[in-house]
C-alpha cells in the first residue's frame, strides 16, 4: 500500500473575541489540514496551526516528496520532505507544513495497523495531565479569573495566565492579574504564567522573584526562545521553574536549548518541530539530558504524543485549540479528572474531520 495522494485544505477561524499575548494580538486562527490518502483508500489526517502559505508548500513541492511511498516508509518520506525544503529554509512555514504531512503519514501507517496512535508508537502511559491555558491579556480581570476558575472546577491540577502586558511595560497590571487569579482558584491549584518573551533579562528574574511569592511554579519564555545565554541566566536565577522550547523547529534547536542548560522543562510543538517524527526526536534528546517535556498545545495530537514518551510533565489545553478541534473533528478528547485519555478502540488520532461543519470556514 503506497500513497497516493495529499489533500490539503485550509481553515481560518475567528476568536470569539480579540486575544493577545505578552507580544502579539491575533483575531483568528489559521489550520492546516492533510489527508494523505493510500492507493486502497484508506486515509490519515494531521493539521499544523499555521500560515495558509503552508498548504500551497505541501501542494507546490511536498506532495511529490511523498507521493508513491509505501505507508508504512513514514521515517524515507520525511526525509524526503526535509530535503525538499533545503532552498527554501527549514525553519517556520516549511517545519508547520512537513508537520501536518508527518503526522497525517503517522495517523494513515496507524489505521492501517488497526491501532490507536499512542499504541502504535508506544505505550509509557495511558493517559496524560493537562493544564487549562488561556489567560489573554486582552480578558478584563472578571473573565480571567471566570476561565481559570473553570478549569480549576473541572478537577485541572494546573492552570496558565498570560503575562508580559504590552511587551512587558506593564510588569505591576501583570502581578496585580496574578495575584487576583491565586486567590480566586486557591493554594492547591498550580498556577502558571507564560511571557512569550516580552520581558528584559533583568526584569523576568525581578518577576519570577515576584511570581514566586503567589506560588507560581512554572514560568514560560520570559525571553525569547532564541536567547539561549539569557534563558540559562534567568534560570540560575529563578526560584521556580523556567519552561521554553515552543519555536523550536528541528532537533538542532532542541540540541542547543538542552546544551545551554537553558530550561528546567523543555516544550516541544508537533505542529511545528517536524511532527510526530521531530517530537520523537526531541524527546529523546530530552530524555538524554534528563529534562522532562512539556507539549505546546493541539492536545488531539500531544495526547497521543504524550503517552508515547518516557518523561512527559503536562500538556497545555488551549483555549483557542480546544475550542477549533471540537468545531473541526469529531472524536476529540474530553478531559477526565484532570487527564486526557486517548480512545485505544479508535485507529489513528481517531479524528474524523465535520466536512459539513468545516466548510464555513474554508479558504
């Protein structure tokens, strides 16, 4: 069985109300979306959150890297598309297009077996802790404290706010959201806070100092990803712990992050870091520093990632993909307790896409 052919297909959802971050304020939110389809017919879904440029990527130059390989050669087709990019650079809108090829490739070569995705790669664990994230920083004080609340009212151990306001210039607003959010979800929820960079050096150390006082014990990308001497300097520095690692996009990136002892819990993105294939990878190059994981959000597919690696903490339940993933798919996991569970029974990721239901929102 070979395969024969990718469809690829866009989706552009709008927020139910602007977001934002510590750096960037978004209105919607773009999916890709493959079906890589066998000469049988059987077919594999996977998506990226990406750019609509990276459909045309797939169709323009990914497709023929793949087209014609036996399902089960998932490793040579990945290669291949890998090497299709080298002219046009890895990094970014090619990563976030090979990754929704990979992992459709993973979904079709575990139908095909008649298994569950995380059975197919390999059982550590059946199940895997969430944490409800969201937390925009464009939410008044009532609506963050209303959603963190909610999660920590449907049994979720940790939960994460955004901080970093308007790219750190508001460092008092933020501790002031902070403190707000620990006293309404109380001493036994875990809080988190994610910067996504906005901070200086200087003022994240000052920061987490601060977090630490309302009991924050994860604090995420208070510089950015690349700044791999800061990181390590901040994390020396910090009393709780320093996450990073949602824009890496291969292996190497990974390699430099863990080699620069630059995190304490390493994110990994398989919507961009080459997809099943790449978080494979990264795991194991986590594993071999002895730094536990962390998955940056589409919890349809980190649940499966998340069962299938030796040292996963957590992955994020956010907000914006939970609520895309039950528009798009059917068979979308619920969490329970605290956990998402994936279905054993269903092959594959064990989405089927709401083509109906998604055609609204197709470019």
């Amino acid at each position: 069985m070979n395969v024969e052919r990718l469809e690829v297909s866009v989706y552009r959802i709008p927020t139910e109300r602007p977001e934002a971050d510590g750096t960037f304020q978004w209105h919607a939110t773009t999916i890709v979306l493959v079906e890589a389809v066998a000469d049988s017919g059987l077919r594999g879904l996977g998506f990226s959150y990406t750019a609509a440029a990276a459909g045309e990527l797939i169709r323009e130059r990914l497709a023929e890297a793949v087209i014609g390989c036996p399902v089960e050669h998932v490793g040579a087709a990945w290669e291949a598309m890998v090497r299709a990019v080298r002219n046009i650079g890895l990094p970014g809108v090619a990563a976030t297009a090979i990754s929704a090829v990979d992992t459709s490739l993973w979904d079709l070569k575990a139908r095909a077996a008649g298994l569950s995705l995380f059975y197919f790669l390999g059982v550590y664990r059946d199940s895997v802790p969430v944490y409800g994230s969201g937390g925009f920083t464009t939410y008044s004080e009532t609506e963050l404290v209303k959603q963190l609340v909610g999660w920590a009212e449907q049994d979720f151990s940790k939960v994460k706010m955004k901080v970093g306001k308007d790219w750190g210039t508001k460092p008092e607003e933020d501790l002031a959201r902070v403190t707000a959010v620990r006293r309404a979800i109380g001493a036994d929820v875990e809080l988190f806070v994610d910067a996504n960079g906005a901070y200086t050096t200087k003022q994240a150390i000052d920061m987490a100092l601060r977090f630490n006082e309302q009991g924050v014990t994860y604090f995420e990308e208070p510089v950015p990803f690349d700044h791999l001497d800061q990181l390590a300097f901040i994390r020396q520095h910090s009393p709780i712990a320093i996450a990073s690692g949602e824009y890496g996009y291969s292996a190497y990136d990974f390699r430099n992050v863990l080699k620069a002892s630059a995190v304490d819990i390493l994110q990994i993105d398989a919507t961009r870091c080459l997809g099943i294939t790449g978080s494979l990878q990264a795991a194991g190059l986590a594993h071999a520093f002895g730094v536990p994981l962390s998955t940056h959000t589409a919890p349809s597919i980190h649940a499966h990632v998340g069962c299938a690696i030796s040292q996963i903490e957590h992955l994020e339940y956010f907000h914006d993909h939970v609520r895309i993933e039950n528009m798009l798919f059917e068979g979308v996991l619920q969490p329970q307790e605290g956990y998402l569970r994936p279905d054993p029974g269903r092959p594959g990721l064990g989405l089927e896409l709401k083509t109906s239901d998604a055609q609204r929102w197709r470019l």
